[in-house]
C-alpha cells in the first residue's frame, strides 16, 4: 500500500503555494495543477533523498509553521472578523493525496 499525504494549498498573491504536512515539503505554481504537479515531484524528490541519507530526520510540519504559512499566504479578501468573532474564514478547496 503506498502511503498518502496531505496538503494544505493557498493562493499568496503572485502564486499558489502548497505544504505537505507530514513531510513539511513545499512547492509554488501558477495555478492549482501546477502547484499539484511540483508538490508531487518534490515529495518523490525528498522521499528518494530520505532513502538515500538514512540518518535525515524526517518531521511533519510544527504547529507554528502552518500558522505562519497562513498567514504568509492570506488572501487579499481577507477582513478582520466583525465585532465579536474570533474565527477567520479559510478557503478550502479538495485536494488528493500524495503517494
């Protein structure tokens, strides 16, 4: 069975950007299918790596990195929650997983 991974991608103001979170690998394109395209290789890139330097410590993303690759990649849209709210809304689109 191959094993999957899971990205997070947004749209920063020039490209879209994506982060696989298991690996905390990332990539840039032009639009959703290329920004798909360069985050698959780069995860086949850094998994053949891992397999060549066995002693390379493989970690996920931190919780403090997503957040800042969230707010790095804020849409222009983006306004301050209304009075009384806390929560900021995230664009979500559905994306495979990576084998």
């Amino acid at each position: 069975m191959e094993k999957k991974y899971t990205a997070i991608i947004r749209k920063s103001k020039l490209e879209y950007v994506a982060i696989c979170l298991e690996l905390n690998v990332s990539a840039r394109g032009d639009d959703l299918a290329d920004v798909e395209k360069n985050l698959k290789t780069a995860i086949e890139l850094y998994l053949e790596d891992t397999k060549e330097h066995p002693g390379m410590v493989v970690s996920p993303i931190s919780t403090d990195e997503i957040i800042e690759f969230l707010r790095d990649t804020e849409p222009d849209w983006y306004k301050e929650p209304g009075e009384g709210l806390i929560l900021k809304p995230l664009e979500i689109h559905e994306v495979p997983s990576y084998a």
